[in-house]
C-alpha cells in the first residue's frame, strides 16, 4: 500500500475532489484489472477513451481517479484528481508507486530503426558474462538477470516498466538496457523515467502507418534525447546517419559518438568479411566477431561505445565481444546436410530488407544462387510494400512473396501491393505462394546445394496474426523440419 499524496508528489493537479489522504493498493490504466483501492488513471488513447470507464472502474473497487475531466457525477467515497495529460502523469504516478526504480539503477535506453533489440541484447549478454546483475526490456523478451520474462511490446506500458525495473532493483541489478521504440515516446510511455545512457542506432522510413510524416517519426525519436537525459547522462550516437546530429540538438547530456565512415570518439573499420563472422578494427584494436555485414558492425560498435562508457575495461571488453552469440531470428544460420544456408531475418522494413541482401551479395559466391522469401505485415504502412518487393527482386536470384502477419488484411491485397514494386523485366523470377509454410518449404525444395535462402520478416517470432488471433508459426521450425526430410 502506497499513500495517495505520496504517489501524486510529483504529478500537476489542476484541481481535486475528494480526501487526498488514503492509501492505495495498486495502479492500473486499464480498467478490467482494477481491484479493490486501485488508483484508476484514465488515458484518451489513439482509439479508446479511457474515460468512458471510469464508472466501471469505481464499481470494480477503484477509490481514486486520475483524469483530464471530472465526471459530472462522482461518488463521494472516491478522490478525483484532475490533470492536464493523464498519459505523462501515468508515468510520473507509476515511477513513485514503485518507488522510482530508474533513479536506482543504471538504465540505458535505445532507440533507432534498426539494430535497437541486437544492440541491447548484447549489452546485457556482455555484462550478464562479466559478473554484473542486468536486466533487459526488449522486442524478443524481458530478463532480470537471467531469468526470461515473456514480452509483447518492444516498450511496454509505463507501470510495466516500472515494475519490471523495481524487480530488477530488488533483484541487485546494476544495469538494464532497454528498447526505445518511437510509440513509446510519442504515447509518454516512458514519462518519470531517468537514463543513464540513450543511445541513437539510426533511423530510416518506418513506421509511417502510425507517425504520417517522417519528420514526426524524427521528433519523436528525439524526445528521449531531449527529454529523459539529464547534464549527468550520456547521449551516444552514429553519426554515420545523417540524421543523427538531430537528435542531440536540445540534450543536456554529454555526447560522445560512433561511426564506420565519418570521424567519431569510437571508430570502426570493417577489415575482413566471412560467411562466419567480422574482423572489425575499433580505435585501431582489432577483434573478431560472430556477427556477419556492414548493419552488424554498427551494432558492435554501438555496444562497445557503450559497454567503454559506463566503465567496460577495454582489454576486457575486446576478449568479450569476440565471444558474444547472434540474436535469435537476426541473420540467424541454419544448414542444411546438403550445404544449402537458410538465413532467418527479422528485416520488415525496406532499409533493413537491404542491409541484409547487399550482406549476402556481397559473400555470395559465382556457383551461388540467392532465394529471397519475403512478406510485408497487414494493417501497416502500406508504401513499403511494393519496396520490399522491388529490393527483394534487384539482390535476388529467385523471389518468393508471401504473407507475414496479415492481422485483420487479406494476404491477397497484401500481395497485390508487393507486386506492384516488381520490374516488368523481373517477373519471371517472382513466384507468390500466399502460405507462409508452403513458400517456406518451396524455398528449400527449389535450393541447390550451396545455394543461400533468405527467409525475411517475421525472425525470432513464433507466431503468426491472421484476423487477430495469433497461431503457431516459427520460419525456423518450418525450415529446420523441411531440411530433415
């Protein structure tokens, strides 16, 4: 239990009505998982208001309401606090319910287009493997320490941050590296937060279904520089995108950089490139990596950039970073026994679609031949998708299109969209197969020995959304299994 002017010591109360001096049981701003003493925060959301809930929610058991209009009828046994933004003080309430975590913990958070769940998966690999205590909030899962916490969102909502953070306090961690998608910071889902470190990956066209114009999707990356990093954080940032500057215009924090092309405080050089790994060059230390392409060695040297910051030891951080593991379902490998390479990616952006091929061009060898399989997600900014198709088609041998998650969309509409991308000369080489599983299989079928299978879109994820309910699906399963037969 929590006393309500405890909880409510930071928010802006425009006004109130009701006993500001009782205790609270819990917070919710979802108003089915409010109980009994609930403190009830009503949210005006892209698509539900959730002050149309507020009823429902006293009747539940809530005793205290947080909401940008007070009810014409209220109940005299409950406490109305009236704000200006219930979604920036849900944040500001769910930090001091749980008693401010991100002050006690060194928080880094990263945000980019891509390269954000590779980057901070392998921060926490790296400091989980040196002996410190770390958690982790990203796309593919949450962890405190080692333990794995299942994950829907990229960035959950702020009390489930919070909350994550507080068990990684109690737990002892020192660290936690966490996502930071471009929702999240234009829905305030971060709001109360303190970071140690915000780290810039780069940023290209995405996400334009949600944020309509690419200058919004820019300002709202820019939000966590701005607005989360205080004179005694860190901003670290690749300068390789010429966007990057942008983002720490207006920051009161330190700034330090990285970059494979331009001058920056951690510089990189690719050396050598193999189907098995990278030789990078970081400030003229040479070190070997498991992680294959130009996208990979940026990620790398984010990491390091990072790990040297917040105290990393360099002669040890060089040994570690040669041992650290590929993300699943990033240019995860698969072998077949006849030599043929299934590569798993979760590229689903025209940009990541790229780095990837132009990776394999570049290692494909002349008796090689490349099979790209790609889809493009429903409900979804629709200008990729004839993007996709084109790009699949100017770095492959062989293209298959086929459906990704179609959610509440027809994978025939989908598919339309796609073809359009493709070149008049091209389309002898382009085959639809709108089932994921029967393109799959056809894509390792159709493989000569050596020959390499791109299989993009959906990487780590185990499920496929059609008409919103999500079925089993893993790309890898499919492939592994066709491979056996």
């Amino acid at each position: 239990m929590k006393e309500l002017t405890q909880i409510l010591t930071e928010i802006n109360i425009l006004s109130h009505k009701g006993n500001l001096n009782k205790n609270i049981a819990s917070v919710h701003s979802d108003s089915r998982k409010v109980q009994e003493n609930s403190l009830f925060v009503a949210i005006k959301g892209l698509t539900v208001d959730g002050h149309k809930f507020i009823k429902g929610a006293v009747e539940k058991g809530a005793t205290a309401i947080v909401c940008e209009s007070i009810p014409e009828k209220i109940n005299k046994h409950v406490t109305y606090i009236k704000v200006k933004d219930s979604a920036k003080e849900l944040g500001r309430i769910a930090a001091r319910f749980y008693g401010n975590p991100s002050k006690k913990i060194k928080l880094v958070g990263i945000t980019g287009t891509n390269g954000k769940t590779t980057t901070a998966t392998l921060l926490h690999q790296l400091f989980i493997q040196n002996g410190h205590k770390a958690g982790l909030i990203s796309t593919i899962a949450n962890y405190i320490n080692e333990k794995r916490v299942s994950t829907k969102f990229t960035t959950p909502d702020a009390l489930k941050t919070n909350e994550l953070l507080k068990e990684m306090v109690d737990q002892g961690c020192e660290y936690a590296f966490m996502e930071v998608s471009s929702h999240a910071l234009k829905q305030k889902r971060i709001s109360g937060l303190r970071f140690e470190m915000a780290l810039f990956t780069n940023i290209t066209h995405e996400h334009l279904d949600y944020h309509k114009t690419f200058n919004d999707y820019i300002q709202s990356k820019k939000l966590l520089f701005d607005n989360y990093l205080d004179k005694n954080s860190t901003a670290l940032i690749n300068t390789d995108d010429r966007n990057a500057r942008i983002m720490t215009q207006n920051t009161r924090a330190q700034t330090n950089t990285f970059a494979l092309k331009s001058q920056a405080d951690f510089k990189g050089k690719i050396i050598e490139k193999h189907m098995d790994g990278t030789l990078l060059s970081i400030n003229n230390n040479e070190v070997w990596t498991q992680f294959i392409g130009q996208f990979n060695a940026y990620n790398i040297l984010g990491v390091y950039a990072a790990a040297r910051l917040l105290g990393y030891e360099k002669e040890k951080l060089l040994v570690d970073i040669s041992s650290l593991k590929p993300v699943d379902g990033r240019f995860e490998t698969i072998y077949s026994k006849d030599n043929k390479t299934a590569i798993v990616d979760y590229a689903h952006s025209p940009d990541a679609l790229e780095n990837v091929l132009e990776t394999i061009n570049e290692l494909q060898k002349e008796n090689q031949e490349v099979i790209t399989l790609i889809g493009a997600g429903g409900d979804r900014d629709k200008t990729k998708r004839p993007q996709m198709a084109k790009i699949a088609v100017n770095y492959s041998n062989k293209v298959i299109l086929t459906s990704d998650n179609p959610r509440t969309e027809k994978p025939e509409m989908i598919l339309k969209d796609m073809k359009k991308g493709v070149p008049k000369d091209s389309k002898e080489k382009v085959v639809v197969i709108p089932d994921r599983k029967e393109a799959i299989r056809t894509a390792c079928m159709i493989a000569k020995p050596n020959d390499i299978i791109l299989v993009a879109g959906k990487g780590h994820e185990t499920y496929q959304e059609i008409n919103g309910i999500r079925h089993h699906f893993d790309d890898r399963e499919v492939i592994k299994e066709t491979f056996d037969n």
